[in-house]
C-alpha cells in the first residue's frame, strides 16, 4: 500500500513539473509596434491604446485566428501575439484655398468658425461661407453634415469699394457688380456736384456697369466744383467751370433785399441761395443751378418824424445755369 502512495506521489510532482514547464506569454502589437507582454498570471484583456482622434480599436486579434479575441479568462499556451484592429473613423474636412485648414469627426460636426487670410486681413476680400464639395449654396444648416459629404471648401468675394470724398462710401461684392447710385446731396461738399464713378487711376466716369474694369476694386465718386469766378462786374465777364457735363450759361438774375441795421446789428436777414435759385427759374424755368452769389451793399436813410433809422440793401447777383 505504501508503494502505491509513493508511485502517486510520483506522478503529481510529474504533472506538476510538466505544468510549470510550460511557457505562457503574450505580446501585444499596435500597428506593428510593441505595446504590451504579458507573463503566467497577468493574462487579461489590456487597456485600449491612445490612438489618433480618427481611429477606434475594434479589438484584439489572435494571430493564427479568425475574428476577434474573446476568451480572456484563459491565456494561451506559449507565445501569442495579439494585434490591435483598428478602423479608421471618417472625418469632416474644411479647406481654406485648397489647403486643409480643419478637421472634424462625423459626430462632432458644428460650423468650424470664420478663416482669416490675408486678402480678408486687408479688406480685399469677405468671406461668404462654407460650400460642400461641388456645391452651389452655402451651408446653413450645421446640425448634421450632407449624405456623403466629406469636405467643405471657404468661399470668399472680393470687394469693390466706393470712395467719396476720401473716404468709403460703400463696398460690393464683385458678384453683384452694378451701379452703385449717387450720393445724396447732403454727402457731397458744399459747391460741387456729382459727376460719376471713376476707376481708380483713371480720368472719365465708367458707364459700363454690366463688367467691373480688369483689375479695378475701387471707384472714386467725380466731385466738380460748381462755384467759381464768374466775372461779374469784370470786362471780360467770363465764366470758368469745372463740370463734367455740357451746359448753358442761361444769363445773370439779382435779388434786392433790404434790412434794418440797428446800433451795428443786423435785425433782419438777407436772401439765401435757395431764394436766387427760385427767382432764376422765374426768370430761366430751365435753370439748375446759380453761381457764384455777388453782393453790392447800399447804405440808405430815411428819415421820420420820431427818429432817423438805417436801412442796408443788398443786391445779390448771380449766373443763372442750364446743365445739359
């Protein structure tokens, strides 16, 4: 009996010998890369690998098996390598002219904000939105991206501006390219009209609004001066204008105002050019404009039985004008 005992003793310390004799190890790769070894005993499922903001681990495959690794309560025998099965996550790429400016994953896709560049920087251009890739109208809608699309492209218009006096009156984008319309009367400084919209660097009005001149973003409003010497009074009673358009010296008309003047002091005033213009049309229904008000004072007494007072007169003289 004793023997036996011995003999079963044997056989477990065989088996047990056998066993630890046996190689247990596991080796983790990434894309080729070591990441991780397990030894007897440490065998469980690892930690996911930091992977790029478009990648996501699937799970870990047993080299020599099909499909993924599942049975992590046992570890292999021997050596086992177990790569890293990755997929790629698609992404919403932006482009900023032609270059790759952002990118997002599907799920986190939201307007990626306004790009700056240089011509934006400068006032030459405006950005006007994000366009799918081959489309026509921007996106407005950001709550989730268009059925297979992948990539959006930033659009920019370039301006026209529109200087008056020195400074900007208004801009345009170069797809809405037309005229522009004049300025106001009370924009314009006082004694000159509008003339026309001139290319910068060049001398004459444009007047083809249906094509922006090559390579011209800025137009300049034409200012001509309405009050210049017109001679009155003088031998020559020559009148110098600077105006664009064709006109008509129509002919002189005078307005006679008097006034009280009491101890140095004006009390009542005189005429104002919208009164010579009135009384030229009364003279000239086709007049436009008066030119270069002259004034003659005439001092004047009259007397009365309570007190002598001052009168003034005043003859406003002007050129009536006829703008063709």
């Amino acid at each position: 009996m004793r023997k036996i005992k011995y003999v079963a003793y044997i056989l477990l310390a065989s088996v047990l010998l056998l066993s630890s004799c046996t190689t247990f190890r596991s080796e983790y790769f990434v894309e080729g890369e070591p990441y991780l070894v397990q030894e007897r005993g440490q065998f469980e499922k690892p930690a996911d690998p930091i992977l790029a903001e478009d990648e996501v681990l699937d799970g870990w495959k047993l080299e020599g098996t099909e499909g993924l690794y599942t049975d992590w309560d046992q570890q292999p025998e021997g050596i086992s390598r177990f790569d890293a099965q990755i997929s790629k996550i698609d992404s919403i790429d932006f482009y900023v002219g032609g270059t790759l400016w952002k990118s997002q994953l599907i799920s986190e896709f939201a307007n990626p904000g306004t790009p700056i560049t240089a011509a934006t920087r400068d006032g030459r251009a405006v950005f006007i939105g994000w366009y799918p890739e081959g489309g026509t109208a921007p996106v407005t809608d950001w709550t989730a991206p268009a059925d297979g699309v992948l990539r959006y492209d930033a659009r920019f218009s370039e301006l026209i501006y529109y200087y008056l006096d020195g400074k900007v009156w208004m801009t345009q984008r170069m797809e809405d390219f037309k005229y522009p319309g004049e300025p106001g009367t009370k924009e314009i400084p006082r004694g000159y009209e509008f003339a026309g919209w001139v290319p910068v660097n060049d001398y004459a009005p444009y007047d083809d609004w249906s094509n922006v001149p090559k390579g011209v973003r800025r137009f300049d409003a034409l200012l001509s001066q309405t009050l210049f010497d017109s001679g009155i009074g003088s031998a020559n009673a020559m009148v110098n204008l600077n105006l664009s358009k064709d006109f008509t010296v129509l002919g002189p008309v005078s307005v006679e105002q008097t006034y009280e003047v009491v101890d140095n002091e004006v009390k009542i005033g005189g005429v104002g050019y919208k009164d010579m213009l009135d009384a030229a049309i009364d003279l000239y229904p086709d007049t436009d404009l008066v030119i270069n008000i002259v004034v003659d004072h005439r001092n004047q007494e009259l007397s009365t039985d309570i007190a002598t007072l001052d009168f003034e007169t005043a003859i406003y003289t002007g050129l009536a004008i006829d703008i063709e």
